[in-house]
C-alpha cells in the first residue's frame, strides 16, 4: 500500500482564512444571547427549587405519621 500524500491538501484548498479581532459592535449579538441564556437558566433553576410538591396534603400526611412513629405511637 503506498503512502498517501498530506491529507490537509485535499480537504483545504488553495483558500486561506484568518481571523480578525472583533469591535465590541460586533461581539454585542453573542453578548446578549449569552447573558440571555443565563438568566433563561437562573430563572428555570430558580423555579425547580421553589416548585411545591405535587400532593402537599399527602407529604404532611406523611411528616405527620413519621412523628408520630418517632415519638412512640
């Protein structure tokens, strides 16, 4: 099997791309949707740890009869 050339010289091209520094005109869009996402995130946390149960009845239902086997019947 014979050895194969480069493979960078296939995929690439004859094209050379370089990166330039960005104005804080241009990075604003990426700003925002990053703070955007953020807050989308705290708020969706915020509201997994406040959620109230399902059957609160049944959870003080359930608080009740544990205190009641602790202290004995």
């Amino acid at each position: 099997m014979p050895a194969q050339s480069d493979p960078r010289e296939k995929i690439g091209g004859g094209e050379y791309f370089y990166r330039r520094s960005l104005s804080a005109r241009e990075l604003l869009p990426a700003i925002g949707i990053g703070v955007a996402a953020a807050l989308f995130a705290f708020y969706v946390a915020r509201i997994v740890i406040q959620r109230t149960p399902l059957a609160p009845e049944l959870t003080a239902s359930r608080r009740k009869r544990r205190n009641s086997i602790k202290q004995g019947g």
